[in-house]
C-alpha cells in the first residue's frame, strides 16, 4: 500500500458516546487495541492487514490538534541565553 494510501478517518459526532475510527496505520491499529477499542470490520488481503475499523468509548481517547508552537522574540532570546549558560552538551576540558 502507497504512503498516500495509508489512512485514518475518525467519525466523531455529539449524539453517539462512542467514537469509529477506520486505520490503514499499524502504529494506530496497536494503540487502538491497548486502549481496549472494539474491531468492527478486519480486511485481510494476502495475509497481511490491509485496514481495520475501531469503536471505542469516548472517555478512552482524546483528539489534539495544535499548530506548531512558536515563540516570541523575548522568549527565543532568553532561550539562546539559557543554552549558552548550560553545561549540556559541552566537551569537558581536562
């Protein structure tokens, strides 16, 4: 399967408590089976998983979308000003 192929589509809406979550994704497939999701619908094609279907409680998951943070220009001088003091990082001279 394509990259671009690969996909998840989460179905969530006020009335219903649970959440549908249809995954081309492995990484998305284990969580949803460590949070406790229910299988819905499993395709297998040559026996590889091709894309599972999810239902799981709402309370078991939570959806974060944030866009890149980025910092003030106060915020990124004292940022270089804390690095430069840091003994992180810095070869010791014996």
């Amino acid at each position: 399967m394509e990259a671009a192929e690969r996909e998840t589509i989460i179905t969530w809406n006020d009335v219903e408590d649970t959440v549908s979550v249809f995954t081309c994704h492995r990484k998305i497939m284990a969580k949803m089976e460590r949070l406790g999701a229910t299988v819905k619908d499993r395709c297998v094609m040559n026996g590889r998983v091709r894309h599972i279907e999810f239902e799981i409680d709402k309370g078991k998951i939570t959806i974060s979308i944030n866009a890149k943070r980025r910092g003030t220009a106060t915020q990124i001088e004292n940022l270089k000003r804390a690095r430069a003091l840091s003994p992180i990082g810095k070869k010791k001279v014996a």
